[in-house]
C-alpha cells in the first residue's frame, strides 16, 4: 500500500538541511531503486524552485510500503527527523486515485 509522509520543518532550517541533504536523499534512492518511491520533495518557503535563503518548510514523500508500521518505522529513522530539521512527521495511508496506478491500467 501506498503511503503520505510529511514532514514539517522547523524555523530557519536551511542550514541544518543542507548539513544532513546527503543522507536523507540516499534513503530515498534506497526506496527509488527497489521500486517503492512514487514521488518526493520539498516544499520551498516562497513561490519559487529555488527559494535561496528563503529554504524550506517541510517534505512530502509517497512510497509504498508493507504496512503502516513499516512506514512509520522508515520515516522515524529520517535524518532529518533524527536531527531535528523536522520539527514533526506525519505518516498516512494514501490511495492513488489520480493517474491511474499501473495495476489499474491494464
């Protein structure tokens, strides 16, 4: 099942972000290269894909995983969770509705 992971930035994360970035998208090429990463990235403070000093507000992730558990254990190992760039991190269940998930398709 699909899942929505959000994670809510703290104030002034900029440079604590740029300090752990690395780690925190290894994880993601982990669960892009088994398949699993839907999409993912962050949300910019301003109206801009590159928002400079401006930074971020926060990440949303949508990945398939087994269970809702096994999502809340991956988020919780996040570097960013871990190092406090998020100040919280919500984890869902997410139905894919809109494109059409592959399965459906045929």
């Amino acid at each position: 099942m699909l899942y929505s992971i959000v994670g809510y930035d703290v104030e002034n994360s900029l440079e604590l972000r740029a300090q752990v970035r690395h780690e925190h998208v290894a994880r993601l090429k982990v669960l892009e290269e088994s398949g699993h990463l839907v999409i993912a990235g962050p949300n910019p403070a301003i109206d801009s894909n590159e928002p400079g000093a401006a930074g971020m507000t926060g990440s949303i992730i949508i990945a398939k995983f087994k269970s809702l558990d096994d999502a809340k254990e991956w988020a919780a190992e996040d570097p960013y969770l871990k190092t406090g760039v998020y100040r919280k991190v919500e984890v869902k269940p997410f139905k894919q509705v809109l494109p059409a998930p592959e399965e459906e398709q045929d």
